[in-house]
C-alpha cells in the first residue's frame, strides 16, 4: 500500500512543474526575473520559467494605443484657447526593456511633452494661425516624442490636433464679425444690382422717348403729306391754294365734332367762328407742319451721325 505521504510529494510535484508553464497572449510581451534580475523577454504562445526561481514581473502590451490629451494655453493675441490632441504611440518589440524598466509612467511622460510643446508653439500664433496651421502644431508635438520618447522604447504612429475651441465669447465675437462681412458683401451685390436696375431702366425710357418721338414726327409728316394731296387734287378742279387748305380745314373741323358726338364724355372745344378763323388756324397747322418737318429731319440726321460715331 502506497504511503499518502507519497501522494502528497507528487502532488506537491505537479503543482510546482505546472506553475511554470505559462502563456503569452498576441501582441503582448512577457518579462521574467529569475531571483529579482531581470533574465528573459517571452513572446506569444506557451512559454516556460524555473518554478520558485524566475517570476512574471509584468506584460507589456505591443499594440498601438492612443493617449488624448486636453490642453489649455494662450495666443499671440491673448485669446485663451483648448487644444485636444491625440498622440497614437506603441512599444517598440526590440526595446521592450527600456518600456518596462526605465520609465515609470508612459502617459505622465507623453502628456509633459505634449504640455510643453503646444505652450511653445500656440503663443507664437494668431487664433486664425491656430486654425490653418494646426497641422504644424500636430508636425511638432510629433518630432519632440519622437526625440524623447524613442530613449525609453517608445515609437510614435502619429500626433494630431483634433479640436481647437476658443472661448464661448471669442466664438460669439468671431461669429458676428463673420456675419457683418458677410452682409456687407451683400449689401454690395444688392447695390449693384440696384444701380444695373436703374440704368437699364434709364436706358429704356431714353429709347421708348426717341421712338416715340420719331413716331409723332413721322406721323405728323404723313398728315402734312396728305393734306399736299388733297391741295393738289382741289388745284386741278380750279381750286387755288388758299381755298383748298381753308376747305381742307373746315372739313376736318367737322369730321371732328363728328366724332367727338359719337363717343360719350367727350371734351369740346369750341374754335372760334370768325370769317379769318380758318385762314388763322390754317396758318398755325402749317407753321406746326413744318417745325415738325424740320424736327424730324433733325432727329434723323442726329441718329444717322449717332450711328457713324459708334461705328467709329
């Protein structure tokens, strides 16, 4: 019969023979000291280590992390501004060493760097410089980790600002003067557009005038070309000049208030009846016939000399 003491050293014996076989996770490493020295870095996979000689002393984890990072600080001018900034960083596999033992804590490491970079670089800029040279800013923060940082095992993917938020009243202010450009672009445009209005306008009651004037003098020397006609007609029956046109005009006084009785509301103008009354109002027709004449040549010789003067 076996002894339980027997059955208390092997058990004893496994358990010491199982506490050195461990496992390593993806993307993790493992440091061993052997009797408080470090001895050995183990990769992924099942790995093994002396029992009650050598000890797990920490993991390391070799992916990339990303530390974000507030940060507030003032401009060129005194506008007080919060940064955000984001810093991606991993543990370089071949100094996993100097990651665990030689710094304490990575994130109070990176964020001193972080702190005193963009406290040397915003000052130096204008609020709208934060804005359009923020890639600059990030260019920066990135080549100082990377100088320091590498020492201690370090490497750096990439540093980015992703917000700048200025003061909730420097943002109103910057609002309003954005808007007052804007409207006075506006206005601008609506002037212009006023002033297009009126001077095509202009242009065309200049134009509608000259038409319609052209229009009365052409009228008016039809007229006078007809009542020629009329005369000439009355000259070969015997009629002289001076009766024709007093006849031409007595008609046309009655085939005006014949029409002037056809139509309601009329206006009545009562000429005078005196025996000379035709031969006066003869006299001013004609003198009216030929100023009007003489206007409508005029008009036509200032288009024709107009026309030259644009083809020049």
């Amino acid at each position: 019969m076996v002894s339980p003491i027997i059955y208390l050293i092997l058990f004893l014996g496994m358990v010491i023979v199982f506490s050195g076989i461990f496992t390593v996770k993806q993307q993790t490493a493992a440091l061993v000291e052997r009797l408080g020295k470090f001895h050995s870095i183990k990769g992924p996979g099942l790995q093994f280590k002396i029992p009650i000689l050598d000890r797990i002393s920490g993991k390391v984890n070799l992916k990339v992390q990303q530390l974000d990072v507030n940060v507030e600080t003032k401009t060129r001018d005194n506008v007080f501004v919060k940064l955000r900034v984001s810093v991606q960083y991993f543990i370089l596999p071949e100094k996993v060493y100097d990651a665990f033992y030689r710094l304490q804590n990575s994130h109070e490491q990176i964020t001193a760097y972080i702190f005193d970079t963009v406290r040397a670089e915003v000052p130096k800029m204008k609020l709208d410089d934060v804005f359009e040279r923020k890639d600059d800013i990030a260019m920066a923060i990135r080549r100082e980790l990377e100088e320091s940082m590498n020492e201690y095992g370090y490497g750096i993917v990439k540093a980015l600002v992703t917000d700048i938020d200025p003061d909730q009243e420097v943002k109103s202010a910057m609002n309003r003067i954005n808007a007052s450009e804007r409207g006075k672009i506006a206005a601008e445009y609506e002037g212009e557009a006023e002033r297009i209005r009126i001077v095509a306008k202009a242009r065309a009651e200049a134009e509608s005038k000259r038409l319609q004037g052209q229009g009365i003098a052409d009228q008016r020397r039809e007229i006078a070309k007809g009542l020629e006609e009329s005369v000439e007609v009355l000259n070969r029956v015997g009629i002289n000049s001076q009766e024709a046109s007093a006849l031409i005009v007595v008609t046309q006084h009655y085939d005006t208030l014949q029409s002037m009785g056809e139509h309601a509301r009329s206006t009545l103008i009562m000429m005078p009846n005196a025996p000379s009354s035709a031969s006066d109002m003869l006299s001013q027709m004609t003198a009216s016939f030929v100023a009007s004449q003489q206007l409508g040549e005029d008009m036509k010789k200032a288009t024709v000399k107009n026309g030259h003067g644009d083809k020049k």
